[in-house]
C-alpha cells in the first residue's frame, strides 16, 4: 500500500512500462525516482490507464515506452499515463518500443535453421538500426562442421554471433554479459529454445516452454503475451512468440545493399552506380562472391529480398495506373 500525505496533490513521475494488458500499463518507477511510502527495496509496478493520451496525442502507449505517471488515486499502486516521453525506436512485431539490441536465437537443429528467414530478420533490424545478437542454440545437437558453417556465413554480417545450449547450460554467460543494462527483444522461431534460454538466463523457470509437435518438428507457439522480463537488475528482454514469416515495411530494393554489410562494402567497385549486383556487367559484389568473399548463402538472400521488394513496387506501381 502506499500512502501519501496530500492526495490532492499531482505528482508526476518517470518510469517505464513493462507490460500492457487488458487496458492496463505496468509501469515501473526510474531507480532514481522515489515515491512516498513505497518499499525501497523491492522494485514496484504500478498499474496504470493511460486516459487521455490517445485523444490528446493520437498515441497508443507501448511496452518500453519511457512515460510520466501519477498517482492520483489515494491509497494504492493505481495511477494514470500522463505522457509518453520520445521514442527512440519503436518495432511493429512485437510491440514494443524503445528497444537496444535485438536477441536472434536459431536452433543449431530441431528445427533445421532457415537461413532465409534469419536473414529477412538481420536486414529488419539493421533497417531500423537495431543490432542484433545471433545466438544458435542447441549446439549440444551440432557438430563443429555446423558450427563453423555459421560462423563462415554470419562472420562479416555485423552480427555478434553465439553458440549455446540452454539444456547444457553452455554459452550462457556470454550471453547475459551482452545483455546487461539494455533492454533486449527475442525472436526466433519456434521451437528455438528462446524461452529455455531466458530461463537460462535469468536462473529462474520464468518461461513455460514447449516441447516440439511430434508431428511437424516444431515447437507449439507456447509463449503468448508480450512483457518486459527482468533477467538481472537493470537487463530487460522481451520474449515473444515464434514466427514464419516476415515482412518487410517501407524498405527500398534500391537501398537494400545497404543493409548486408558484406555486400556493401564491395558496391564501389561496381561499374555503374545503382548496380543492382544481379544482371549487371562490371559488378564489384559479384566479382568478391565469386572469389569466395561474400557467403553465397547471404547473397543468395540478397537476391531473393531484392526481387521480392523490386516486385511490390512493380505492383504498386501497376495499381497506381
Ligand atoms: N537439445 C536441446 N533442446 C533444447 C535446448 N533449448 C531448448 N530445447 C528444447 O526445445 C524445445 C522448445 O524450446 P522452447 O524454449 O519452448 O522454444 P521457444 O523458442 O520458446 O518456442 P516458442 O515459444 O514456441 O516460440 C523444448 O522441448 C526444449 O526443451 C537446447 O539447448 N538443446
Ligand atoms: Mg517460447
Ligand atoms: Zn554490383
């Protein structure tokens, strides 16, 4: 219970949602931020509506938003979203805003890792300028040959690049090293080991997880709702369910180049400016890929996106007709 003295009064003070549900944020106060009568030892949540915001500003508040609260309410851990302070990023999927790095788990095997679909997600991140942590787990499944495939592929691809296993206890520490202070978001496929690791990570069974369909391979999409979970003091990771596909948003073929950072260093020895790196006589990056400089895996990935990106704008084009 807390208990002020002048409930009259509006005080407003800096925190941080950690969760979103049911029409409710659950903001913890900034370390620095002391509240009248709150235990000071032990971090509390309070549990807030965000009234008025969206009419006023025309903004949903997000998981990882850094907001002003009060508690105008008198005697307990209720209070109100007065303002959403500015966003230093925010992401589509899963919601969540404010994010410093983004966690990318992979299983070594059990399910057999798409590298396609890990690199549609290196390119979103690096997109938005999020950097990104590539772990594959499970290595107790793997073979050396496996792992030194990876770290072939993924060597210049402005990851940093972990192997672990969350059931051997391997690699964790690495991990969690990179983890302090910063506010994470996970992704991977099902099945990954995303929650098993976090478990990992944290020492604690915070994370149900699942065991793998029989029947698919895959694991059953057992983590459902999006929240901050606090590994250590002051590290927050945001778990979120698996997924197949991805999409890119707002993304240029044009500027993809950009975004593989093997490739991009390459793309002045192209004969013409604007080269695509596909079809065109002169191409710096085909020259290094056939000299084995760039993973053909990568730009295998490259092409595939650029067509992907060169065909919605086609048919965006088309439609505007
Ligand atoms: N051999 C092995 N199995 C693991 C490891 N990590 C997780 N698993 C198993 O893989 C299965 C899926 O793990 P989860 O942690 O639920 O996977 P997830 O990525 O959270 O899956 P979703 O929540 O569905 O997205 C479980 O049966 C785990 O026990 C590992 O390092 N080695
Ligand atoms: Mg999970
Ligand atoms: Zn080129």
């Amino acid at each position: 219970m807390i208990h002020r003295k002048d409930p009259g009064v509006r005080m407003a003070y800096r925190g941080q949602i950690i969760k979103a549900m049911s029409g409710f944020y659950y903001v913890r106060p900034d370390r620095d931020e002391k509240i009248e009568g709150s235990p000071s030892e032990e971090p509390v949540t309070f549990q807030c509506r965000a009234k008025g915001i969206f009419r006023r500003n025309n903004i949903t508040p997000l998981v990882g938003d850094r907001v002003l609260f009060d508690l105008t309410e008198t005697d307990d851990v209720e209070g109100n979203v007065t303002e959403i302070l500015d966003r230093k990023n925010f992401l589509i999927r899963p919601r969540v805003a404010n994010v410093d790095q983004a966690l990318v788990i992979f299983a070594l095997h059990t399910p057999e890792p798409a590298t396609e679909l890990l690199d549609r997600f290196l390119v979103g991140m690096r997109s938005k300028e999020i950097p990104v942590i590539l772990v594959f787990n499970k290595d107790d499944l793997g073979n050396e040959g496996d792992i030194e495939g990876f770290r072939d592929i993924y060597r210049e691809a402005g990851v940093k690049l972990l192997f672990t296993s969350a059931l051997e206890h391997s690699g964790i520490d690495g991990v969690k090293e990179l983890l302090r202070d910063k506010l994470t978001t996970v992704a991977g496929p099902s099945g990954a080991g995303k929650s098993s690791l976090i478990n990992a990570l944290s020492g604690r069974e915070l994370m149900s997880t699942g065991d793998l369909s029989r029947k698919t391979g895959r694991g059953k999409q057992t983590t459902r709702h999006t929240e901050l979970i606090e590994i250590e003091d002051g590290s927050f990771i945001i778990d979120t369910p698996g997924f197949s596909s991805l999409e890119f948003d707002g993304l240029e073929a044009e500027k993809l180049d950009s975004l593989f950072p093997e490739i991009d260093r390459y793309k002045n020895e192209c004969y013409f400016t604007g080269c695509s790196h596909i079809n065109e006589p002169g191409c710096g990056v085909k020259n290094r890929l056939s000299e084995g400089l760039i993973p053909k895996e990568r730009y295998g990935s490259y092409v595939l996106f650029y067509k992907e990106l060169a065909a919605v704008k086609e048919s965006r084009l088309r439609s505007r007709k």
